[in-house]
C-alpha cells in the first residue's frame, strides 16, 4: 500500500465527579464537575479510502458514529478508520463523547476543517459539558449547566484548571448487570425532582471551598473531602433513579473496597457501574491497585489512573494503515 497522509487521534477519559447545580434557578440546572484521566482512552488513525471502513474495537459504533459525522461535515470522500485502543463502553469513563469526538476530530483534520468547529457539530453534552471539555483541555473541568428552556441546551465547559500531576486514582469496574445507554433511559433517569436550594448551596460550597482550594493548593485532604460531599449529595439526589447513593451492590462493595485499601475522594463516575478513589502519590495508588486486582481477577476490571493536564492528541502522520 502507498505511504498517505494519516491522522492519528489519541484520547484520554473521563471521569465525573458530581453536580454542583442540584437545584433549578432561572431554569438552569445541573452543572457538572469532572477531570481528565490517562490509563484509559482511545487511538484510532484515519485517511481518505475507496470506500467507507471502521476495523478495530467499537468498529460497529464507530462506523454509525462516522456515517453522521461526515453528513454533518458534508465530507463525501470514503474514509478509513483503524482503532487500535478502546474505553469499555457505558461504564462511567465518557465512551461515547471520547470516540465521537475523535471521529470527527480525525475527519475535520483530514479533510482542513477547524477542529473546534468539528467538535460543536458534534453536538454533544446534552446533560454534561465535562466530556467535551476533557476532550478539549483536559485538567479539571467544571461546565456550565443545561438551560431546559433553551433551543440548544447543551451543556458546555466553562472552567477548567490543572490537576496535580502527582496524584493517582484507582477505578474499579464491577460485573453488573447495570448499565446505562444514552437515551430513553437515560432521559428518564435525568427527569428527577428539582432538589431544594439547600441542597445547591451545599454542593457549592464543598465545590468553591474544597474541590478547588484543594486543587490549586495542592491540598489533598481537602480535595478529597470536597469530592466526597459531592458524591454523597449526587448520590443522595439520584437515589430514587438508582440502589441508593451508588448505582447498585455491587458499586457500593467496590467502593469500601477502595476505602479499605487508602483511597479517598471516593465516588461513582456518572451512571456507573465504575467507581474511583484518589491516592496522594503513585506508590499508594500502586499498592492499592496490586491489591485490588488480585481480588477482582473474575468480578471486573480495576485501573490505575492518573490525572490529564491536556486535550486529545490529533496529528497528521505518515505510514501504512
């Protein structure tokens, strides 16, 4: 095969820490809160084709993923896409934005469309900004809540700040039957009750006066305790949608494992099923992943994870496809 110009993409993931904005007030609500992780995410390579082909893992998402974004585009040159690394589907790591986004990054770099631009006809974060944010800037990234009355209500990143680098974090993704696909059912776990203002007031304040003091101050403790509120008050918000604080038993077994073994800030990323702790430095996050996977060998997978400071990788490069 000829040597031709390919675009590579490469992904971290994401991670959910919460919402901050439970509550409606002037018809916004929501407002999450999430980071970008390395340990987990997607590669693909793409070029111009003879005919329309998606080889590699998620190959049949991906292929409806590019079917829409070339019409979204107006590319009409076949493209081919070759994924060599994956984000387990529908479990808490952004699957969906991460590869959508990639998809139409790689045709938008292919065919000297602006990235940016690409990324908005995407479309994505009808509930969350988080995901195009990671994908963007990665760090920490705090979006702007959905506005229902809104012709578009997309949720968008509004702020985002680096994470210190030297922390870690452990996930652990159980064997569950639960899992939560975007659509009906997921709009219908969105169509909660508003919650009280009592309620926002106090994820804002665990959100402005410990999450992001701990953050830019390199307090771990403070972080941690910060994410935790979050999580206990999402949890509590989302309960009647789900087990309880967590999605199900099997989530919450997970989550006093990590407790168990050092970690902190410990909560569940979006629907779940995975649930995460953060450790102050690499070698606590390494212990605790040595002991958690010895345990976990047939009940799901555990990851070390480390915070990402930057956006998708999307360059042009040359070889055989």
């Amino acid at each position: 095969m000829d040597r031709l110009g390919i675009v590579r993409v490469e992904t971290g993931a994401r991670l959910h820490l919460g919402f901050y904005g439970l509550c409606s007030d002037n018809e916004r609500m929501l407002g999450g809160i999430g980071i970008a992780v390395d340990g987990a995410g997607y590669v693909l390579e793409a070029r111009r084709s003879s005919n329309d082909l998606v080889k590699g893992c998620d190959s049949e998402r991906a292929y409806r993923i590019l079917e829409k974004a070339k019409k979204r585009l107006g590319v009409e040159e076949p493209i081919e896409i070759r994924i060599e690394k994956c984000i387990p589907s529908h479990v808490g790591l952004g699957s969906t934005t991460q590869l959508t986004l990639a998809l139409y990054a790689a045709l938008a770099k292919l065919m000297g469309v602006d990235v940016t631009r690409a990324v908005d006809a995407a479309r994505r974060g009808p509930y969350s900004g988080i995901g195009v944010g990671v994908f963007l800037y990665g760090g920490f990234i705090l979006d702007a809540g959905v506005r229902a009355s809104a012709k578009d209500n997309t949720a968008r990143p509004a702020l985002r700040g680096k994470m210190p680098e030297e922390w870690r974090i452990v996930a652990i993704i159980p064997k569950t039957s639960w899992r939560v696909q975007e659509g009906r059912r997921e709009q219908e776990l969105m169509l909660m009750p508003r919650g009280s203002m009592d309620m926002c007031c106090r994820t804002m304040y665990a959100l402005l006066r410990m999450v992001v003091p701990g953050i830019a101050e390199r307090d771990f403790q403070l972080f941690a305790s910060g994410v935790e509120e979050i999580q206990r008050l999402t949890g509590s918000y989302f309960s009647g949608a789900q087990s309880g604080l967590f999605c199900c038993p099997e989530s919450e077994e997970a989550a006093e494992k990590l407790r168990k073994v050092g970690a902190r800030g410990i909560g569940q990323s979006s629907w779940g099923p995975l649930v995460y702790g953060f450790f102050p430095s690499g070698s606590a996050a390494a212990r605790a992943f040595s002991m958690l996977r010895d345990s976990y060998k047939e009940r799901g997978l555990v990851l070390l994870l480390k915070p990402r400071n930057s956006g998708a990788r999307i360059m042009e490069v040359s070889g055989l496809l």
